[in-house]
C-alpha cells in the first residue's frame, strides 16, 4: 500500500540554522509530492510540488527539495531558518488518475526554532 | 488565485445536533472537493471526496450516514456532521481541485467542538 513517511516528528533549530525534513514514500508509480506548511489553527499552505523534470524544486520562503527516486525521499531543504518558520510540515504524494486523484499525507513534522 | 474559504471557521455545538461546514472555491469551479479530519497534533485523514453532482466516495472506516457530503456546484461543497457527539470534535479542512490537475487548494479548517 501506499504510504508516506516523515521519520522526524518534532525538530528543533536554532535561527539561522540550516534545516533538512526528510520524507519518505512508498509508491509504484512515478508520484506526484508536495510539501505543505501548517501554522497552529491555520490550514494548509504549499510549499512547493513535485511532478516531473528537474529533481531541485524551488518553493516559496526559501525552500526547496530534492526529489530522490533510489532512495524514494523528497526531503525539505532551507539554508537559513527564520523564527517564522516555526510550524507543522507536512509532506504528500498524490496518487491515482486526475480527477479521481487523493493525497497521502505524512505524520508531519513539528519545527521548533530556537532564537 | 486559487483561493477555497470555509465557513464556519470554528462551530459549537451540543451533542445529538447537526452541523453543516461549507467549503466554497472562489475563484475557480472546482471539479472535485476533498474532505479531511485532522486529530490534534496528527496528520489529516481523508473522509471523502466528491465530484460536482454525484455522490461522494467515503474513505474506507467513515461513516457515510453520519457525515453528510453534498458537492451541488462547482464552487461549493458541504459536509453536515449529522447527531454530532464529543468524538467527533475535530479540525475539518477541505480542498478543492481540477479534473484535470493533480493539485489541491486547501480551505483555512473549521473547528468543531461538540458538547
């Protein structure tokens, strides 16, 4: 079965640090990822999302991931972490045809920034 | 662009009431809607999806009878939690997407308490 896995449950960094949120999937196909950021309270932002070409995604905020197909990863990169940036990390992969699609959400992973 | 509002954003209620959440795209008519249920602290659990003018498709485990899910048009989607009780307090968030993409837009939540 499909699945999606975030190993980190909760990280701490300090600002200005660097950041890496791994996640893992499990999926036959060739997936279609997304990374979302949740605040406390709020819905679901995107980050960025993977479809297909370059395997470096650019995203907003500073963000960015790399799609891994031998290790079946597309971990969240930001070189220098922003007290803002404290939230919920949710990592997806969207299977199925379009139009009958669904996302598989991970466990996400809790940022906690250090000033 | 790409914009889905729901309404309430939070909801009280007493238990054995019903409670109607909308889930509306505005600037876009949105093919499919997603419903989700996230539990504190967890990730988001798909209930349901709905494709405008048919019935919706239930996640395996949810109940169909007791959450209600009418997708009338292209730009609204309601999910009525029918004899509300205090399990079913939880944060409840919509998407709404194309046919013909592989891409959702996420509504803000609805907080549901039921007393």
């Amino acid at each position: 079965a499909q699945s999606v896995t975030q190993p980190d449950i909760h990280i701490t960094v300090s600002e200005g640090a660097s950041l890496e949120l791994r996640c893992n999937y499990s999926y036959g196909a060739t997936p279609y990822l997304f990374w979302y950021v949740q605040s406390p309270g709020q819905g679901l932002q995107l980050l960025l999302k993977y479809f297909s070409g370059d395997t470096l995604v650019q995203g907003i905020k500073g963000f960015e991931a790399e799609f891994k197909r031998s290790q079946s990863s597309f971990n969240l990169r930001k070189p220098s972490v922003h007290w803002s940036d404290a939230a919920e990390y949710f990592c997806a992969v969207g299977k199925g045809a379009s139009g009958t699609y669904k996302y598989i959400f991970g466990t996400g992973t809790r940022l906690k920034v250090l000033a | 662009g790409a914009v889905v509002s729901q309404h309430p954003s939070r909801v009280i209620c007493k238990s054995g009431t019903s409670v109607k959440i909308e889930c509306r795209s505005l600037d876009f008519q949105a093919t499919t809607m997603f419903w989700y249920r996230q539990f504190p602290k967890k990730s988001l659990m798909l209930m349901a999806t709905s494709n405008e003018g048919s019935k919706a498709t239930y996640e395996q485990g949810v109940e169909k009878d007791k959450f209600l899910i009418n997708h009338a048009s292209l730009t609204l989607s309601t999910l009525t939690v029918t004899s509300a009780h205090p399990e079913d307090s939880s944060f409840y968030i919509c998407s709404a997407g194309l046919r013909s993409s592989y891409e959702q837009y996420f509504g803000p939540g609805t907080r549901l308490t039921v007393t």
